[in-house]
C-alpha cells in the first residue's frame, strides 16, 4: 500500500497520539485492512539496540517494512549516533518506498525567527537528513491548546 504521511506535532497532551489512533481506527473501520503497527521511538531504540543474539536486521527490517506505521513521541528519547542511524533507515525506506506513517512528536519541527535559540527543535534531535525526508513525505498538522490531560 503506497499513501501519503502525517506528522503531527506540538505540545504534550494536544492529542496527537489520540488522533493518530483514530486515524488507524478509521481506515480499519472503513474496511481497509491493512496490517498496522504503532511504537515508540523509544521503543524502536531499544528493540533495535546491539545485543547478543538478536538479529538486528531482521528486527528492524520487521518495524521498517509494516505497510501502516505510526512511529510516536520523535525527538522525545534520548539520542545517538546509532538511534539517529536506526531512525535514518526507517524514514529513508518509508520515503522511498510511499509507505503510509503517522509520526507525532512534541517539538516543531524547525525554528522560527520568533522563537529562543534555546527551544529545541525536532530538526536538532534527528538531523537534516531526517527532517529533509520527513518534509517531503509528511503533511505536517500542528496541534495547539493546553494539556488535555490536566483538564479533567
Ligand atoms: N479528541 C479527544 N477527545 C477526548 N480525549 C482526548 C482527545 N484527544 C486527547 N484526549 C485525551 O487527552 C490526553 C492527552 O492526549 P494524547 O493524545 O496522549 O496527547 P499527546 O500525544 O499530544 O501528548 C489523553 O488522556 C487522551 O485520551
Ligand atoms: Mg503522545
């Protein structure tokens, strides 16, 4: 299945990982079975980590390959030359493949004139590479309002 991406990005508690699973319930309501799968980058960090035994490759080809994808919270985990890579392969094979992904995360995804040079940007955590992929795949859609769930 080839289609279209989103990142959804803003604030904690907008409802973006809400959003992103009802945009999976919709398409699998409306009949489209398609086979999904949803983490975290956190999670794909450590199910993609060197460890003995585990073939790293297969693991990562098994996440990268799902035909629905939503990769959730980008930019949030802790980073390294070796997640950075792990991200890289998987937005790389997405892009080139048309592969339909959800990614949220909680920063924007490039500075603006008006912001600190201090705000943290998702460009800083991924790297231009990513960003540039994520940019030419992605639809962008901005969640704004205050954390849903200090409003209960
Ligand atoms: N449209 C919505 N209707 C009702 N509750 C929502 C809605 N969107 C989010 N929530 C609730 O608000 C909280 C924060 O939403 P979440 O999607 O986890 O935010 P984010 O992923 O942006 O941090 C969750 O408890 C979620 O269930
Ligand atoms: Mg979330």
């Amino acid at each position: 299945m080839h289609g279209p991406s989103l990142l959804l990005w803003g604030n904690v508690g907008t409802g973006k990982t809400h959003q992103a699973y009802s945009a999976i319930r919709a398409l699998t309501a409306a009949g489209c079975g398609v086979s999904w799968h949803a983490t975290t980058a956190a999670d794909l960090y450590g199910d993609t980590r060197p460890q003995a035994g585990v073939d790293l490759e297969h693991q990562l080809r098994r996440i990268v390959r799902v035909p629905l994808l939503l990769l959730d919270d980008v930019g949030a985990a802790k980073t390294s030359a070796w997640n950075e890579e792990i991200l890289f392969r998987l937005v790389n094979w997405r892009c080139q493949n048309q592969l339909p992904t959800i990614f949220t995360t909680n920063l924007a995804p490039v500075r603006e004139l008006a912001d600190s040079p201090r705000q943290p940007v998702l460009r800083d955590l991924v790297g231009d590479r990513v960003l540039s992929r994520l940019s030419g795949m992605c639809t962008p859609v901005r969640f704004t309002g205050p954390d849903r769930r200090f409003q209960r």
